[in-house]
C-alpha cells in the first residue's frame, strides 16, 4: 500500500490543471484567431504590412485598453480590428488590405 501511495505522489493523479498564470508560454504562438491564444490577454495579431499573406501570432493586449478601434478592410471582405487600444502599431486582428472602407479596397 505504501508504494502505491508513493507511486500516486510520484506520478500525480492526471486530473491537474495546468498553471494559468504561466501565460507567457503563448507570447508569439502561431495563431489563426484569438481563441488559439488561450487566454483573454492575448490577441490573434496580423501584421498589417504582409497584407494578405499576413500569419497570425499571439501577441498581449495592449494596455491599458480603450474603447476606440479602427476597423480595416479584411482579405475576406469583412471588417478586421486594428488600432492601438489592442493591437501593437502596424498589427490589426486579421489579414487585411490596410485599407479603412472595403468598399475602397477594389475588387
């Protein structure tokens, strides 16, 4: 009996959760949207300059955080987030065409 108490002790019980705390391990991660990040500090960052060839990487929110976001043209035709109450300078929430309107973002 003892040694399966040592061996439990040893092993652990593989229900543990890992420690949350330790976000840092996410910083730079590949991603494809904010729900790869794992955790509510960290946004899916696009950097505005590849355009849409742009690959996403977990990137902390900026803070403190604001109300203001500038919305750009994504390569899908819709809206991405960008602005500096989020995202870092040069980065938006998505491949985009850097252009503010779809509508004047072409064909």
């Amino acid at each position: 009996m003892k040694i399966c108490f040592l061996a439990l002790l040893l092993i652990g019980c593989g229900d543990t959760v890992p420690e949350s705390n330790d976000l840092s391990v996410v910083e730079g991660a590949s991603c494809a949207d904010n729900s790869d990040c794992g955790s509510a500090q960290y946004l899916c960052a696009f950097k505005i300059a590849d355009g849409c060839s742009a690959k996403g990487h977990c990137a902390h929110v900026a803070t403190p955080t604001c109300a203001s976001i500038v919305e750009l043209c994504g390569c899908n035709g819709q809206k991405v987030p960008s602005g500096p109450c989020y995202y870092a300078d040069g980065y938006a929430g998505g491949p985009t065409t850097g252009a503010t309107s779809c509508a004047d973002a072409g064909p």
